[in-house]
C-alpha cells in the first residue's frame, strides 16, 4: 500500500480552496489600475478637446491597436490595461508619466 505524504498548510488551502493569511495580505496589497487608467486617460482627453467619438480612433492611431482593443481600455464594463508597448506610447504621446496615467500620482510629468 502506497503512503501518501502529508500536505502543508499552503498546499492543503489551495486544494481546498480556502485561503490563508499569505493570500488576503496579497489581496490588500493589490492595486485596482483599471479605473485610474480609465479616468485619467477620458480627463487627458477632455483636457485636449477630444470628444468622445474620436478617443478610440486616437487611441487605436498611436499605440498601433486596434479599435476594440483600445475600446477596452475606456470601457466601463469589460475594462482592460494596455500592453507595455501600448502604455509606453500613451505616455509619451500624452506627455505624462507612467504613475499619473496609472492615477497614482497626481503629477502630470
């Protein structure tokens, strides 16, 4: 008959699906970045004078994607990030730092 090892704390939670300290110490630690995207990047537009028919197809012109990628990242509903590459072109097209457009800073540059 085959013994079977005993499991850690760590690996009988994940099995279980329950979740330790380590896991809800992550959980807070996390950073919501979708909205901070979001809102930033609607306020650099309203700054610029976009209206909003004309936001994606700008988005789409300088980071290279296509509209419903960049639709994404305005999107209320089914939010998304950029890729790097794409988030390294907002940037530097809106002249703004990686922190601001992020909303963790309130420091345009």
């Amino acid at each position: 008959m085959k013994k079977t090892q005993p499991r850690s704390k760590e690996a009988a939670d994940k099995a279980t699906g329950q979740r330790g300290p380590r896991a809800s110490a992550r959980k807070k630690d996390q950073l919501n970045l979708i909205p901070g995207l979001r809102d930033r990047l609607v306020a650099e537009f309203d700054a610029a004078g976009v209206p909003p028919r004309r936001r994606i197809p700008q988005l789409s012109r300088v980071t290279g994607r296509t509209s419903p990628t960049a639709r994404r990242w305005l999107d209320p509903e089914q939010p998304g990030l950029p890729d790097l590459e794409s988030f390294a072109r907002l940037c530097q097209s809106m002249s703004v730092s990686v922190e601001y457009l992020l909303g963790l800073s309130s420091e345009r540059n």
